[in-house]
C-alpha cells in the first residue's frame, strides 16, 4: 500500500491507509495510546489500543519510542471534530523505521540562540513548516504574476566586479588573485536585460556586509528585482503594489491553515488592495514633526521612523522623492526639483518597514557619471553599465522586494531569521 500525506487524510475519510512520518507525541491513558505524527504536511493524532501486535520494539514496551522518531502507521481514517486536521487515524499497525534518542528540541521554551544553533533540527516544528511554506507561496505567488504580465526571467550574476548598493556592505572575494564581490542587487545587470527584453525580473540571492544587529537584516537575503525598459516612476509604483496585492491574495487563499498555525491576524492582510497611499519624503517629515518625531530635512528615516509613517495609514505606504543625498547614484532626479530622485520605499504595516526600494534610473550618460563622482565612485569601474546610456538609452524603471521582510510580514514575525530556512546574520553562519 502506498503511504498518503497527512494533508489528504481528511479525504480519506473510513478508508484504510499507511502514514509515514516523525513522532512529535506520545501519551498512554492505560489501555490508549495517543501518538502524534508529523509528516511536513500536517499532523494527525493516532489512536493505538494497546496491544502486542503493535508493540513497535517487539519489547512489550513503548518506552524506546521518543520524540522524532520515525514510523510508518497503518490504521483507519476517523471524522474527528475536534482534531486540528478533522480527522485521527485508529491504528492497525506501527512499524518503527528509525528511532530518535534524547532529541535536543523538547516541547518547552528554549532561547533563541539554542534554537538557531540547532536550526537543521527546528526547522520540523510546525511552526518552523507553515513559515517555510508560506515562503514558498510566496514565492510561487510572485513569478506567477511576472511571469503571466510578460516579465522574463533573467539571472544576474552572483560574483561581480563592483558594488550595486554602495561600497560598506560588500563582501569581497578572492576571484582567481582578483578581487570580486557578491552581488548586493542583480540591478545594474537587469538594466541591460530589461534592453535586451523589454520587461525582465530576477529571483536570487544577494549579500550585504550588513553590521547591524536588527530584526530586519539578514547578510544573504533573496530579492525579487522587476526591471522594466520605457517605464517611468508612477507606472513603477503600480506594478509594485499590484505585484504585492496578488501575493497577499494568494497566501490568503492558499495558505489559510499555516496562517491559522502561526496565529496571524489576518485582518490587516485583507485591507491590502491597490492603491496603496503616496506621500512624498517632505510631507513624511511633517507628519513625523507632528508625532513628535522631529528629523531634519535630508536625513533619512530610520525604522522608527518608518514604523510611525506605515501606523498613520491601513495599507502599505509608499514614501517618493527622498533626497538624493542619501539615495544610490543611479536613481534618476526629479526634473522639477533636482535635490530629489525620482525613488519610492514602499513600507509595510505593523513596524516591519521597507519591504521594496525602487526608482527610475538615470538614462542620461553625463549625468550618470557625474553621479559616480558625486559618489566618489571610478566611472572606470561601471564603463560598461555606461554604455547602456550611448546605445539607445531610453527611461527605465524598477524595484527590488526583499523576499524575508515580505514573508516576516505576511506571516507576522517578530524577526527574519525565521523567515529562510538557515539565516545569515552578523554573527551566525551555523549551521
Ligand atoms: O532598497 P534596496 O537596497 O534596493 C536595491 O538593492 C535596489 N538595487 C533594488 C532594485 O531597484 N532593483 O533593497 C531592496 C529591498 C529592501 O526594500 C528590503 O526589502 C530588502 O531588499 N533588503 C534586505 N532584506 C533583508 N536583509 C537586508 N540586509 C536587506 N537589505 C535590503
Ligand atoms: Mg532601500
């Protein structure tokens, strides 16, 4: 006999099938036993009238069987109102495939730094699980909205020869006795792309040297950048949150159970719906004025800040026309006002802050390089993302969505190292 998912159980309703899957529970009542199995798919509660023939040891004791230990259960599917799943399984059998001994993970409280240090093991709890896969959702979610509105494909490369995102987060490597660096942003490459292809996105990894210990940055963290060529700002910000709606959508139906397991209130994730508010950087210091958070103009919002701005509104927020002072070089100014760039963060609800960075990018050669040097950076060093503006430059746009942030949201985390499943922060690359 085939062994089904636990998910498909309540399916299965009065048939007769084989579970595979790891013990998470095991309590006798005299004559019952109640043991909880785990497949990554759910968890269904087997309910096992003492007997030997079920005896898993072959000992007449079900003492050896631990938490974690692996097992195959053939049994009958119940109806079950109570159980989480809506079904329990009245066993028939238990075979034993592997045991587990003095598993590290016992159902209490354990610090966070125990739990990162065995997260090869923490990632099982179910919990752990319906994170994962609403990640996974997600991402499901995203390609197929660029891919069904004519985005291509198109991977940048990881290893690169000079800095996306400003020169302090690199991390350099040795490249054949040539430095190198991993890719903090495929966007200078989807640039050229997105002139090869008209509207491109990448998926990946991207790595920054990030010193700060905060509950919003990982080192290697995966982006979703959309680059689109003959796309200004205001058509940029639609494809944002249009991009960020479907996604919401789709976890909400999709992905109702895991939510469900991990508690989330899911109200403010149904008032997400386009069009997200606009305000500009100037009319974001007057309200923080207001609120008693006071910053000058050309400093930049730090997370309290954007915290304070995103509690002001029921939906995401995009904050526009920042400052060029502190914004990447290529973004393109605003040709009313030219101390501003043509860039909008879109900050998300309940404090999780900036969950997309984009602008319109510079399409003028001499301005571009005159942003290098104003940056102190080797026009030299970027001479072939400045033939992208000799050959038929043209007003191009795009976006980066930071992958962990966007699941620390929709999920309703308290920090992104749960959000991948073997973060990398300041001080972890274990396991
Ligand atoms: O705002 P950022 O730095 O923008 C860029 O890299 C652009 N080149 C993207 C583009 O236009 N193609 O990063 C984009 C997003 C942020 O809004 C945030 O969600 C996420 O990436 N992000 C991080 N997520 C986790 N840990 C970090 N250290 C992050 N840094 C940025
Ligand atoms: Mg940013």
């Amino acid at each position: 006999m085939a062994a089904v998912r636990i998910e498909e159980l309540n399916h299965l309703i009065g048939e007769e099938v084989e579970v595979q899957g790891w013990m998470t529970h095991f309590r006798s009542s005299g004559k019952i036993h109640f043991l909880m199995l785990r497949d990554g798919t759910g968890q269904v509660q087997a309910v096992i009238k003492a007997h030997d023939d079920l005896d898993p040891s072959g000992s007449n004791s079900w003492d050896g069987l631990e938490q974690e230990s692996a097992l195959r259960i053939h049994g009958l599917v119940r109806a079950d109102r109570r159980a989480p799943s809506g079904v329990e399984l009245d066993a028939q059998a238990v075979e034993v495939i592997a045991f587990s001994r003095d598993y590290p993970i016992q159902p209490k409280e354990h610090g966070v730094d125990f739990l990162m240090a065995h997260r090869h093991l923490w990632v099982r709890s179910p919990r752990q699980a319906a994170i994962l896969r609403i990640r996974a959702r997600i991402v499901h979610a995203v390609r197929e909205f660029l891919d069904q509105n004519g985005f291509v494909l198109a991977d940048p490369p990881i290893i690169t020869p000079a800095a996306a995102e400003g020169t302090t987060t690199l991390f350099g490597i040795d490249y054949f006795g040539e430095p190198a660096f991993l890719s903090q942003s495929g966007q200078l490459y989807l640039e050229a792309l997105a002139m090869a292809l008209g509207r491109v996105y990448s998926f990946g990894p991207t790595f920054r040297a990030e010193k700060s210990k905060t509950r919003r940055h990982l080192t290697e963290f995966w982006m979703i950048e959309p680059e689109m060529a003959f796309c200004e700002f205001e058509e940029s910000l639609v494809w944002q949150e249009q991009l960020l709606t479907h996604v919401v959508q789709d976890v909400l139906t999709y992905r109702q159970a895991e939510l469900r397991q991990l508690e989330r209130d899911t109200a403010v994730l149904q008032r997400v719906a386009t069009p997200f508010p606009r305000i500009t950087y100037d009319e974001a210091l007057e309200r923080l004025n207001q609120a008693g958070l006071a910053l000058s103009w050309g400093e930049d919002l730090g997370a309290p800040h954007e915290t304070a701005l995103a509690e002001m509104f029921d939906r995401p927020v995009f904050v526009t026309h920042y400052p060029k002072a502190f914004k990447a070089f290529y973004m393109q100014p605003d040709p009313g006002r030219l101390e501003v760039v043509l860039a909008a963060d879109l900050l998300a609800p309940e404090g999780y802050g900036e969950i997309i960075g984009g602008s319109q990018r510079i399409h003028d050669l001499d301005l571009l390089v005159a942003r290098l040097r104003e940056n102190e950076m080797n026009p030299d060093d970027y001479s072939w993302y400045l033939d992208l503006r000799r050959y038929g430059s043209v007003p191009h746009s795009g976006f980066g969505m930071g992958l962990e942030r966007v699941v620390a949201w929709i999920c309703g985390l308290e920090h992104v190292r749960e959000t991948i499943p073997f973060a990398r922060t300041l001080n972890r690359v274990w396991p």
